[in-house]
C-alpha cells in the first residue's frame, strides 16, 4: 500500500510540475487532436475533485473531533487526501488543455484556470504536509478555508463557462432579452423605440405599477394615452404631451423619468422626438427609411450591418492563399482564423486577365474583391457572378457597362456594390433587382440620371444610392496663378515664367501695374522678355470657375549707379545692415526683417540723398520695401522724390502716399515706382516716412510703425 | 550530524529524495515541451506575436490622420462657449485653473483675462454639434463625425506632445503609431510603404516637424515612415536616371541580390534580408508610385470638392487629395502634418488662415472617400497635440488675443472606418477642464488599435529585456465611439 501511494505521490507532484509549466509557456502550446480529446473529458473528471476535496474536509473535521484515530482511519484519510490530489491535478490538466480550444476567453476562464491550478497545488501540498496540519489547528483551518473558498470560486466559474452568465440565478432575477438584430432586420418600432420605454419608462409605467394611469407595454396600451390623455399629438406644442414632460427641466416635477431615475440619454430622446415627429409608425423597417432621414441616421448606428457575421465554409489552404498571392493581387483572411478572404488589385500596369480565372479555386470563400481602376470588362462579371459568398465587390473605375450588370444578379449575399465612376446607367442598375441582400450601392460618377435615381431608390427601398459629389453648379474662384521666377532683379533681360497647375486654364497678366481683365489683357505664352522695373499682376480663368485673384511680383532692375550716397537719419541701429550700401548692393532681402538686408527707420524717416558726378538722363526710380503688419512694419505713409541740378534747389519728382492694410496680412515685398518724363538730373532725394500712429486695429494701434527698405533702383 | 538527520527526517527530504524528485519536475516539464511545436524551431517572440495577428475582424482597414501641428484652438472651432464671451476680460478663476502648470511663455503673466471666441457657432446635424462659422464645410458633414470634445494629454509644449501623440511617450526613439500599424499588419500593397508621410504648411505661426515623429524607434526599418515630398518626385531617388532603363536596372539588382544573398548565407544578418526586401520594393514602388502620385486624371469634380488648390504641390489640400490616393493603393497609415496653428498672439486672424486652407479638403477627404465606398474602412482623425487656453497670452482688446498651450481638455474628429457619430465628452463652462468622458491620448491609441483588429495589450515589442506596447501599461478602449 505504501508503495503504492508512494508511486501516486510521485505521478502527481510531477503532474503539478506539468502544470505549472504548461501553464507558463500557455501561448505557445498547440494541442494535437488526440490530447484536444483527452481535454474534452475535463467536464466528466471535474467532479471527482470536488466531491474528493469535501470529503477530505469532513473526514479530517471528524479526525480532529476524535483526536485519536486508529491506524485505518488515520491510512484512510491520508488515502482519501492522496486521491483528491490526483484528481484535482488531472482535472486541471485536462481544463487547460480544453482551454486552448478557441471560443475560451474573458474573466471567467482566467480565475476558474487559476483556481484549478491554485487546487492543485493546494491539495497535493496538505497530502505533504498532513501531519504537522493535524497537529497544529491554525494551520488546519487555514487549509480547509482555503480549499473550500477556492473549491466554490473555482467551481463556479467553471459553471459560469459552460452555462453562462446569470445560468445560477436566472430564475429568480429579471430578464434582460439582449437580441442581436442586424440594421437588415431591424423593425423602427420593435427594435430601437420600444427598448428605450423598455429601459427608462415601463419600470413605472406597466400593468401592475400604471403611474398616471399610464401603460406603455403594449402598442395599444402606449397609444391610448394615461390619465392626462394621449402622449403625442404631432400638431401640439412640441408634439404633445410626451415630449414637453421629457424636455422640463430636471428640477421640475413634472419632468420625465423623474428626478432619481435613469435618464433619457440625448440620443434617446431625438430618436423619440423624429419617431413622433414622423407620425410614430409601429409597422415599418429602419432599412425603409431614406438614408438622409434623421431617425435613421440616429438609430442605423447601433446595429450591425453584419461585419462580424460568421462564415461556416472551409478554410482555403494556407499553402493555396500564398500560392495564389503576389505583389498586385494580395488575398488575406478578413481576421486571423476567419475562412473568409478579401482580395483586393493593385497597380493596372500589372494586371494580367488569368489572375481573376486563377481565383477560382477560391471562389466560394471570397467575401471582398477589390477590383477598383483595373482593366475589367463586362466578361469578367460573368466570372465574378460565381463568387457567391461575395459581400462587397468594387469595381469602381473600370469599364464595366450595362449589359454586363445582369451577370451580377446571382450574387445574392452582395452587400456593397462600388459602380462610382463606370458607365453604369440606370438601365444597367435596373438589372440589379435579384442582389436581395443589397443594402449600398456607390454611383458616384456614372451614367445615372437624377430622374432614374428617384425612380430606382422607389423601385429598390432597401438600398442606399451614395451619389457622391458633382460640383457642376458650384461656381469656385480658381487659385492664382504662379509666377515661377526665382530672380527679382533683372540684370539683363529675364523671361516671365508663369504657370498654373489647372488644365485649360488661361492666365492673362499686366506689366503696367493695372489689373488683369478678360478681354483687354494679354494671355500668357511663353516668351515675353521683363526688361525694365515693373510689377506683373496676373490672373487664371476658366469656364465653370470664377476667376482668380490676382497674383503679384516686383520685378527691379538697376542701369544707373549714383556716385555718391549718403542717409540723412542713421538706420534704428538694431536694423542698420551695412548702411547706405545695403540699398545699393543689389541683393533683395527676404521676408525677414532681421537678415540684414533690410534698413528699418521707425523714429526718423528714410531720407535718401544721392549724386552722379555728371547729369545723367534718369527716367525711373524705384525703392523697394517690405510690409509685415505683424512686426509693425506698415507701408509709408508717403514717399516723396525729389531731383535737381543744384543740391538747394531740388524740385518734386513725384509724391506715392500708399494705401494702408485694413488687417493683417502675410509679409510681402512691396515697390514704389517713380516714372517721369526722362531729365537730366544731377542731385535726387528720397523721403520715406513712417506712419505716425497705427491704425486702431493693429495690436500696436497708436504706436509709430515701421519702415524697411532694402533696394533702390534707377532706371 | 544528529542534528542533520533530524532536519532531513522533519522535511522528510534528504540529497537522493531532492534529486529524484528535481529529476520528475524536469521530466514533467520535457514532456509538457512536446506540446510547442516552435521550440527548437528559432522562432522569435515577434514572429509568435505577429502570427496571432489581426486578433480580431477588424472595423477599419486604414488610416488616415490629418495631425494639425500647432494645436488649433478648440473655442474656436468646436468647443463653444459663450460664458467666455460673457466674462471677457475678467480673470480665470483658481478654482478652475486648480493648479495647472503653465508654460514658460505665460508663467510670468499676473492676470489670465478670459477671451471669448470672436467667431460664431451653429449647430449642425443629427448630433447638433456646435461648429464654428470657420469651418463651413466641416459642418456639412456633420454626420459623418465623432466630435471627441474630451481629450488631453499630459504634456504641454509642442516636442513632448507631438511625441507623444505619435509614439504614445513624451521622450523620443519610440516607434511611431504608424510603425506599429505597419509592424503589426503589415502593408496591404506590397508595391508601397505601409507608412507614408506627408508635409504641408500654413500661414500661421509654426511649429516643426521632424523625422522622429515618423520612425520606426525600435522596429525593423521598413516600418518607418516614408516622407513624401512636394517636388516634382514624390519619393526622392526613387526614378532612374535617363541612362538606366528598366532592364538595366533589373539586370543590377539580379545582380546585387545575388551577392546580398551570400553576404547573407556567410553572416546571417537579418538586415541583409531587410535590405533585399527593401531594394525590391523600391524597384515595384518605381512603377506604382507615378501612378498613385498622378492628379491629371482626376476628374474636375474631384478638383471642385477639394479646391483647386489641391492641384499645387506641397499644399494641405493637394496632400489630403494623396492621402485619398494612397489609402486606395492600400497604403496603411498616410500621415498628414499641417503646420501653423501655433497661435499664442494675433490668433483670429491667423486661425481664418489656417481654416481657409484646411477646412475644404479635409471635408473633401470624407466625401471623397464615402462616394467611393472607402469610407466604412478608412480611418480618418483630425486633431492636434493639445488644446489652447480660455484665457489670453499677451494683451487682449476686443478683436484680437492670443491662447497659450492647455493640455487639459482639446477637441479632435474622428470619422470613417467603424466610428459611430456624435458627440463625445463635454467641458466645463469655462472650456478649461473635463466634465464627461474624458479621454486620454493612450485611450486614444487603443481605441486605433481595436479599429483596425488589434489588441493593445498584446501588439509588443521586446526591447532591452521589456515588452513595450503603444499605450505602454495603460490605456482604454472607448467602446461609446465605436459602431456596433
């Protein structure tokens, strides 16, 4: 006998080791099928464990009652206590192993795994330890408490699995009927109004309860009203009684459910306001509705549109899958395990007509096929016809045609169907009456016309028509044009390079500082030569677009050198660059005022004074600034020139008082032209002035602002 | 030696029971190693993770995340409150403020005057969200949205946010969200990277993007991000040059592989492989490329929903045009930066801006994806790093303020691919802390995540000797937001 037990002994602590590892190494253990057997019978085995364990419990109870027991007994017990053991182990083994068949997850597989295990350990430790438990009594009750406690949690768990949730206390605890019903099924009333009373009214409001006379159980009970009469009237104030009760405000007693109570959350309430409102039909489906209606847009939400339906066919052979797989026809499981593939086409250049026959082998277990830009024809859909486990199917961008649309007819579980941008007509969708499971069809870009889309929606209720954007009658400004110079002084001659990205778009443009029109100014073509100073202002149009705004640029050019120059107000020593040479250096400065290429007078005006040795014949003379309302840099409030033979005695050229920004705008560069009669001119003086105070709504409004400089140009 | 015989016979062990007794735990646990198949086979952790991978169906296929960078400024765009207009100018009470840590740039501020948004607000569809008059074309697709109105986060300058929001830590050489989309699912056009990136900028004040908020941290290499470019070739290098034609260039790789394949055989340097992968690809991308990249085919009705400028390189609207076109080549995670929403002073005026430029295309994506039947599998999340202040940086008057970073409640939008619309958390009058629902940027991740079929918790990576996960050791799934 003791040999025995000895070898039993053995066998189960090297069981416990077992588990133990398997259990630390559970992710990667995969069952053959003769052990997923062995797994099976946990639930037959189980209930030796608990049955063993509680006799333990009792017979060592009864032995310490006795204190003395003889020898059988005492060989007894510690038999009984050896049994238990074994059995818990292997029901635990087995668990687990049942366990790594899929459909085992969540919190309940987790502690009842754990308590098997726990179990295991525990009774197989009290078998090795048995003698000084029975001597000592703290130790005992703490053995036996613990066995029972994780005997019941372990248990229960374990029952929970197998007969769900709430199996123990169903009888006695109300039901809450959770039915799953796809957006197909769905009825308006039966599955998205009557759970809401279900949940927030008919607690007070059913048969034996009644408040205010108020029963909303049935559909008839629920129209005949309570004690203040019927509960909506779509002519009424808010559509009656219902809704003005449910609005008041939550302090008020008369509010709807009362204060204390579970709420209408907001999107309960607007589902029963545009049921009310819509004259609160008991009969009708969700899918009925049309897809812009706002009833359906709130409740089509929370159902499924059955993505997570099961597929029971076969799988296709991994082997098979890879085979058929390569760079531009990918086909995957639509989730890990699932038989159901998607394939989808990448890269037309690619496509070779065989790799839609190679699919054949496959074709059954295809539920998404992406055909979309490659070059399929309406032959082809008659081979796709035979891919009838096909939910969604786009082949969007390809020259499919009426006549090939009746081939789809067999695919009778199609859910979605992409047509966007084919020649499909109404008359080819008409074609489509036998997709009964139909539920969206996308045709964003073809043939169809808005009389046979009213007609097709009435003819096919249960499908949605996604019509997509046409813009036809939306009139847009189109952008400027871009002025792709790079260089804004010219040297000698540079050609304008204008550009606009839109096709056919026509880009007129100005050299003389007017606004382009379309009719008098010139269309670009490429090869006109900018030769002088000048702005080109220029303009986009196109026939269904409005016209663009306008795009500017400075172009400079300097053919005359003053021999001397001198600045009458130093430069804000922060913005001195280098001096008076930096207007003279012919390097334009960026949009940053800091890069030191720009002069900046705040306190002082820029004043300019310049001299060639010899009367020079000057036509133009052009001084470019920047503005940057956001750093206080505005335009001047005048720029004055003067010029003259003697340095007393200078005449005014010209006077430019530009105009002020109204806001804040992007920092750009801005010149001021002078052009006169060419004269013989030996001194000249330019004055830029500051604007005095900012305008009232710059951030800095009564703070003097600034001005930058960085070019002079004489022509 | 008694008294060893006594221990030995009170623990009933000795030396030969210990060893016999080692011998069956040993012997246990090699019987129990039977039952893994790949133990000896040199399969990696990461392999036993991928294997496991999508862990479930997933609801969206792809994403698309238009990251506003800069933070825009939730009062002005969705989060509307008219107590700020009502309090202009009066100081944030501590009571709300409780505490919060501000910026350098406000810290030496005496007063936080209460600024109103000067814009107005209406609401739009079955939600009726509040939308600003800013955002004109948002609003009319109203019911395409998720309006998460409760999200924060815990950093408060850009770099640590932005990180953040991308690698799921404020510091940085974490792998980026798209790295791990890329890693865990791979790329479903083998022609294309799995992760692409593109860059565009506003007017407004700007804040940088660099190459770290794509990397691929501690993955492979192939999972970086792949930077697109606005010039005339959208991925640089990538086209021979005149002289080489396609055969050639076949002819060389044959060539290089061959010789790569021997490097590998002697050295067994997965990064060899990674690299013959990665030359193979580039020479698919040649041919796939040109064609995903080329607008001219679009037709003008395409161009109309954009905008036109959608047609100019480098624009926010000509690269949500190819995000629409890569996520319909099957590229995984297109991620858009747009910069210039910085606005700490001057802020009405540079936020019309930056509307102006991103308020149509960004709405043009989620028609333009919906028309086509992509949008039930396409992700699309608008957002930024973080919120802006309810009370003014700088000087406020009456037409213009400027908002200082607040980390504590912002807004994104989350549209497409197994989202259900709505609003979603609420904000306290003063627009500064979370009322309901608050949702936190690793709830934010894990909820990505789980739209696109994978377990948060157990998409890891092995690194240093700890498993890293995007959501490190938190985050939860906001079941509210997802379809049924």
């Amino acid at each position: 006998m003791r040999y025995w037990k000895n070898i039993i002994y053995n066998i189960v602590f090297a069981g416990n080791c077992l588990l133990f590892f398997l259990l630390l190494v559970e992710d990667r253990l995969v069952m053959p099928l003769w052990l997923q057997v062995v797994g099976r019978m946990h639930p037959l085995v189980l209930h030796f464990p608990v049955v063993l364990l509680l006799m333990v419990v009792v017979w060592e109870i009864a032995y310490r009652k006795r204190f003395q027991l003889s020898e059988t007994e005492d060989e007894t017990g510690s038999t009984l206590l050896l049994l238990a053991a074994a059995f818990t182990n292997l029901a635990a083994l087995m668990g687990l192993m049942l366990s790594l068949e899929p459909g085992y997850e969540g919190d309940a597989i987790l502690w009842h795994k754990w308590g098997g295990f726990f179990l295991s350990i525990l009774s197989l430790l009290w078998y090795a330890v048995k003698h000084p438990v029975r001597r000592s009594r703290s130790l005992f009750v703490v053995m036996c408490s613990l066995t029972i406690g994780a005997l019941i949690l372990t248990a229960h768990q374990g029952a929970t699995i197998t007969h769900g949730e709430d199996f123990l206390l169903a009888p006695i605890s109300t039901k809450e009927e959770e039915i799953t019903v796809s957006l197909q099924e769905a009825m308006v009333y039966d599955h998205v109004i009557e759970p809401i009373l279900e949940k927030k009214c008919i607690s007070c409001h059913n048969t034996s309860k009644a408040k205010g006379e108020l029963i909303m159980e049935t559909r008839s009970a629920l129209f005949r009203g309570g004690k203040n009469g019927i509960l909506w009237d779509t002519t009424a104030k808010k559509f009656g009684l219902m809704m003005q009760r449910l609005h008041l405000p939550l302090e008020e007693k008369k509010h709807m459910p009362p204060k204390g109570k579970p709420q209408l959350t907001p999107e309960e309430l607007s589902i029963l306001y545009h049921w009310i409102k819509a004259g609160a039909d008991t009969t009708g489906r969700l899918i009925a509705l049309h897809p812009s209606d706002s009833l359906y847009i709130l409740a089509s939400s929370s159902f499924s549109e059955g993505g997570d339906e099961l597929f029971t066919f076969e799988p296709a052979s991994p082997d098979l899958i890879n085979d058929l797989n390569d760079h531009y026809r990918v086909i995957s499981p639509i989730a890990k395990g699932s038989p159901a593939l998607q394939i989808d086409f990448y890269t037309s250049a690619n496509y070779q007509p065989d790799q839609l026959e190679e699919l054949k082998q496959i074709q059954d277990k295809v539920v998404s096929l992406n055909l979309s830009k490659m070059p399929v024809t309406d032959p082809d859909l008659q081979f796709i016809a035979s891919f009838n486990s096909l939910r969604n199917l786009n082949i969007s961008f390809t020259g499919v045609t009426d006549s090939g649309m009746a081939a789809l007819n067999g695919l009778t579980s199609l859910r979605h169907l992409s047509l966007a941008g084919t020649k499909v007509s109404g008359e080819g969708i008409r074609k489509l009456s036998g997709l009964s499971s139909l539920q969206k069809i996308y045709t964003w870009g073809t043939k169809l016309s808005p009389d046979d889309l009213i007609a097709l929606r009435k003819q096919m209720p249960g499908v949605k028509f996604e019509t997509g954007f046409e813009g036809d009658t939306i009139l847009m400004p189109l952008n400027p044009p871009i002025i792709e110079n790079q260089e804004s002084i010219i040297v000698d001659a540079v050609p304008l390079k204008l550009k606009h990205f839109m096709k056919g778009a026509e880009i007129r443009y100005t050299l003389d500082g007017s606004e382009p029109d379309s009719i008098l100014s010139p269309v670009y073509k490429p090869g006109i030569l900018l030769q002088n100073t000048l702005v080109v202002k220029t303009r986009a149009y196109k026939k269904g677009w409005a016209t663009s705004a306008t795009n500017l640029r400075y172009f400079y050019h300097s053919r005359i050198t003053p021999d001397a120059t001198v600045l009458i107000n130093r430069p804000d020593s922060l913005y001195r660059g280098n001096g008076v040479k930096t207007l003279f250096d012919e390097v334009k400065g960026d949009m940053n005022f800091r890069s030191g290429k720009w002069l900046g007078f705040k306190s002082k005006p820029l004043e300019l004074r310049l001299s060639f040795k010899n009367p020079t014949l000057v036509s133009s003379f052009t001084v470019s600034t920047l503005v940057d309302t956001r750093s206080y840099i505005m335009p001047p409030a005048s720029v004055e020139l003067w010029g003259g033979n003697k340095e007393n005695d200078l005449k005014r050229l010209g006077i430019i008082k530009p105009p002020q920004p109204q806001t804040d705008s992007a920092a750009g560069n801005v010149g001021y032209i002078f052009r006169f009669e060419p004269m013989l001119l030996k001194y000249m003086k330019l004055i830029a002035r500051p604007v005095p105070r900012l305008p009232s709504w710059h951030k800095g409004k009564g703070e003097r602002s600034w001005v930058f400089a960085d070019e002079i140009f004489i022509e | 030696m008694m008294a060893k015989q006594a221990l030995e016979y009170r623990l009933r062990m000795n030396r030969r029971r210990f060893l016999s007794r080692l011998s069956l735990g040993i012997g246990s646990a090699a019987l129990g190693s039977l039952l893994i198949p790949d133990l000896f086979s040199g399969k990696s952790n990461e392999e036993a993770i991928l294997e496991q991978l999508p862990h479930f169906a997933p609801k969206a296929k792809r994403i698309i995340y238009l990251f506003q960078n800069g933070a825009p400024s939730q009062l002005e765009l969705f989060d509307y409150k008219p107590m700020l207009r009502e309090k202009f100018g009066q100081d944030l009470p501590e009571s709300i403020r409780m505490g919060q840590r501000l910026t350098g740039m406000t810290a030496e501020q005496t007063k936080f005057p209460l600024a109103g948004s000067l814009f107005n607000f209406a609401q739009y569809g079955e939600s009726k969200a509040w939308i600003s008059e800013l955002l004109p074309y948002t609003a009319g697709i109203a019911d395409e949205l998720c309006i998460i109105k409760s999200m924060y986060t815990e950093a408060i300058n850009h770099d640590p946010a932005l990180t953040f929001f991308q690698t799921g830590a404020q510091v940085g050489n974490r792998p980026s969200m798209g790295s791990w989309l890329s890693y865990g699912l791979g790329s479903e056009n083998k022609n294309l990277p799995a992760f692409c990136v593109l860059l565009s900028k506003g007017k407004g004040n700007g804040q940088g993007v660099y190459s770290k908020l794509w990397t691929n941290g501690f993955l492979d290499s192939v999972h970086q991000g792949v930077q697109f470019s606005s010039g005339e070739n959208p991925v640089l290098y990538l086209n021979d040059h005149a002289s080489v034609t396609r055969a050639d260039r076949r002819h060389m790789l044959d060539q290089l592989e061959a010789l790569n394949e021997e490097g590998l055989r002697e050295f067994g340097d997965p990064e060899i492989n990674a690299k013959i992968q990665q030359y193979e690809m580039a020479y698919r991308m040649q041919t796939a490329v040109p064609e995903v990249t080329d607008i001219s085919k679009e037709p003008e009705s395409v161009i109309k929903l954009y905008g036109p400028e959608c047609l100019v390189p480098g624009t926010y609207a000509a690269n949500c045009l190819l995000a629409r076109k890569l996520s319909e080549n099957g590229v995984r995670f297109v991620q858009l930066y747009h910069q210039g929403w910085d606005g700490h002073g001057n802020l009405p005026a540079e936020i019309k801006g930056q509307c102006a430029d991103t308020d149509q295309p960004s709405a043009a994506l989620i028609k333009d994806l919906k028309q086509r039947g992509m949008l039930d599998e396409t992700l699309v999340i608008w957002g930024g790093e973080f919120g802006r202040t309810n009370y003014c940086q700088g000087p406020l008057t009456k037409d213009n303020y400027g908002r200082d970073h607040h980390p504590r409640c912002f807004t994104i939008w989350m549209a497409g691919g197994g989202i259900k619309p709505g609003v979603y958390g609420e904000t306290d009058d003063f627009g500064y802390n979370i009322t309901s629902n608050p949702v936190h940027v690793h709830d934010f991740h894990a909820t990505v995540l789980h739209l696109m079929g994978m377990d948060h918790e157990q998409l890891t990576f092995k690194h240093l000797g700890r498993r890293y996960r995007l959501t490190d050791v938190a985050g939860k799934i906001v079941n509210d937001i997802i379809k049924a």
